[in-house]
C-alpha cells in the first residue's frame, strides 16, 4: 500500500502518549549491552553448586533462552498491525521490543556458553505447559496477526504475550533467580543482568496493558474475548511452575513452589484488576492512568 502522508510533516509526534512515554525510558535504560556484563565470579559460584542446583539452573536458563528466542521469532506481527493502523507513536516504541528480546537471547545464551557449560540439550526441561505456551499459542496468537489484524486478534495476541509470558511467567522466573542467588550471594553478573531485564521487560508490560486498555476502552464488547483468552492460558502458565518443582524431591535452593503460584497470581490479578478498570473507561483516562504508572517509576 502506498502512502499518503506522513505524521511528521502533517500532524507531528505526540510525545504525551504513554507509548512515547515508555519509548523515552528504553532510550535511557535500555541501552545495554549483555556482552559487556561481568561473568567472572559467576563462573566460580557455578563450580561450587551442588548438582542438583546446577539442574534448576539449567532448567530456569532452558526455559528463559528459549522464551526470549521465542518472542524475538513471534513479535513482528504485532509490529506490522500498529504500523499498519498508523500509531507511528506506538509503533517507535515498539521497534525497542524487539531490539530488548534478542538482548535478553543474547545474554541468556552468553551465560550458558560462558558459565554453564554451553549445554545445548536444554530442551529436555520443555515440559507440557511450557511446550503448550511457547511452541503453539505464542506463535498462533502473534502470527495469526499476518492474515487477522483485528481487535479481537490484537487482544489474544497482547494478552497471550504480555499477560501471560511476560506478565506471570518471566516475573514469576526472575523472582526464582532473585530467591535463589540473592540470598546465597551467587553470581552477581547473572543477577545484574536480569536485573536489567526486568526493567526492560516492565516497560513491555505497561506498553500491554496501555494497549489492551486501548483495545477494550474503543471495543468494549470485546471484554470477553480478553477474559477467555486470559483464563485459557492461565491454568498451562501455573503448570509451568508446578511442572519445574515437581522435577525434585528436594527443591534446590530451599525454594517453596507455593510461594512462587502465590507470586504469579499476584502478578496476575493486579494487572487484570488494571484491565477491569479499563472498561468504560475514556482514552483520555486511560492516558492519564498509563503516564502516572510510568512515571512513578513502576514501568
């Protein structure tokens, strides 16, 4: 399709946006480079682990470097549908999704080939939940974008990727790094390095919430089509976690599955209680909402 104009030469930016907002911190914050991240101590922690906790180590990088690949394949669509609809606003921010997810492949694949013993096996840790998520809804939620840009298809993409492997899986996976290392004083370059991807991925996360609000303000009768994508995907994300404890009869590192189901539906419910909220309400509201989020520090 050709063009016909140009916001820049005819409406200009608005840099009020929340997208705008959040593309600002990502110039700021989210220029980092994973092959600059110290990993010399961490290569002497890891020696000193216990087989078994070298186990829950390779299968948390396993599932993280897989689920960052699996994103950087996946996002271009979603990219494609906003560019599409003219959001250039939007869409700016978007471009450091995708910069910010082959960053996080690139550090997570630094640190087994470096650290870990660049294990290439890790697929063996892919149980069935995590097989469900990455290896068929991912996928047929954002592609499926290509051939249905619609609103409905926008809202099972964004709530699939960032409600639901973002939003409960990968916070639910740094906490377990955090819980793990933090209280044993263990690898601070792995640590460092997540930390930085944590603040990444809050930015992902307001930018989905901010578009699924979007998406339900201007199409309210599509609330139930976010609500049962929601609730089809949450049981496999919970699986996740129950699978990888249930792996060991002696959780490494003294970590309680219950502890970690408690973190990931309270992850769940404060963005969905967000989302609630949205119905109804007007884009100016949800504007104002979104900017105060981010600039409190929280995206």
């Amino acid at each position: 399709m050709q063009h016909t104009a140009f916001a820049t030469t005819t409406r200009g930016l608005n840099r009020d946006l929340p997208p705008m907002r959040l593309y600002e911190k990502a110039k700021k914050l989210g220029i980092w480079n994973p092959s600059e991240i110290d990993f010399s101590q961490d290569k002497a922690d890891w020696d000193s682990l216990a087989a078994d906790e070298k186990d829950l180590m390779w299968r948390l990088l396993g599932l993280f470097v897989s689920g960052e690949e699996a994103v950087t394949l996946d996002l271009l669509p979603l990219i494609g549908v906003i560019a599409a609809e003219g959001r250039i606003e939007e869409e700016m921010y978007l471009t450091t999704f995708l910069f910010e997810e082959a960053k996080h492949t690139d550090f997570f694949r630094r640190f087994l080939d470096e650290v870990a013993g660049g294990r290439v096996d890790l697929e063996t840790y892919h149980a069935e939940n995590y097989r469900f998520l990455f290896y068929d809804a991912l996928p047929a939620a954002l592609l499926l974008l290509k051939d249905d840009a619609s609103p409905a298809a926008q809202i099972r993409a964004s709530v699939t990727y960032n409600m639901v492997v973002e939003g409960v899986l990968a916070e639910t996976g740094y906490h377990a790094f955090f819980t793990a290392l933090e209280r044993n004083n263990l690898m601070p370059g792995l640590r460092r390095g997540i930390s930085l991807l944590k603040q990444d991925e809050s930015r992902h996360i307001a930018y989905g919430i901010y578009l699924l609000s979007r998406l339900v303000a201007e199409h309210p009768d599509l609330w139930d089509e976010l609500q049962t994508q929601m609730n089809s995907l949450l049981p496999a994300a919970i699986g996740v976690i129950g699978d990888a404890f249930a792996a060991y009869e002696t959780v490494p590192f003294g970590l309680v599955e219950e502890d970690f189901i408690n973190y990931a539906m309270d992850q769940f419910s404060k963005r969905a209680e967000r989302l609630e909220k949205a119905r109804g309400a007007s884009l100016d509201e949800i504007n104002r909402v979104t900017k105060t989020i981010i600039e409190s520090g929280d995206a």
